[in-house]
C-alpha cells in the first residue's frame, strides 16, 4: 500500500498534466497542438486511475484496467483525429483553426 504523501503526489502529478492539457486546449489555435494537449489530459486522467487502483485494495485491478481502456480510447481517438486533420489539411493547406471555419 502506497502511503498517502505518494498517492498526493501522483494526484498533483495528474492535477498539473491535466490542467496543462485543458490550457493547451483553450489557448492553442494550431490542430496538432490541440490534439496533443488533449493527450496530456488523458494522461492525467489515467494517472489517477493507476493511483487509485494501487491506493484501493477493494478495487483489485479495476483501476488498471481503466487505465488501459482509456490508453485504448486515446490511441484509436488520435488515429481518427489525425487522418480527419489529414483531410481537411489537403483541402485548405493550413493547420490554423480559424481557416477551417467554412469547411
């Protein structure tokens, strides 16, 4: 069992990868970036999943397999958000998301 200064750290490890990534996602206008901070959210996100399931030993591996569900969720989410980036880039030739407001 992890004491409770490691379990905050992991917390507060989570808290800053998360909130990197919604920063990221508000202030970015380039598609890539946004992409990538949305990864850093799911990161933090699947930080907790794995604290919380060393942290409770009623859960067994439930937090484990969260974890890897949503690392699944985000490889396949990434592969359809770039080929859908991939397109519209071919059709106006930027990555700026303001030009692709008339697509």
């Amino acid at each position: 069992m992890l004491s409770n200064i490691t379990i905050y750290h992991y917390l507060l490890l989570a808290f800053i990868l998360f909130m990197t990534g919604l920063c990221g996602v508000v202030v970015s206008k380039n598609v890539i970036k946004i992409l990538i901070s949305i990864e850093f959210m799911l990161t933090g996100v699947n930080i907790n999943f794995t604290a919380f399931g060393l942290y409770c030993k009623n859960l067994a591996f439930d937090g484990y397999i969260f974890a890897l569900f949503c690392i699944a969720i985000g490889a396949v989410e990434l592969a359809i958000a770039l080929y859908i980036f991939y397109a519209m880039y071919r059709e106006k030739q930027t990555s700026e998301i303001e030009d692709y407001g008339d697509v």
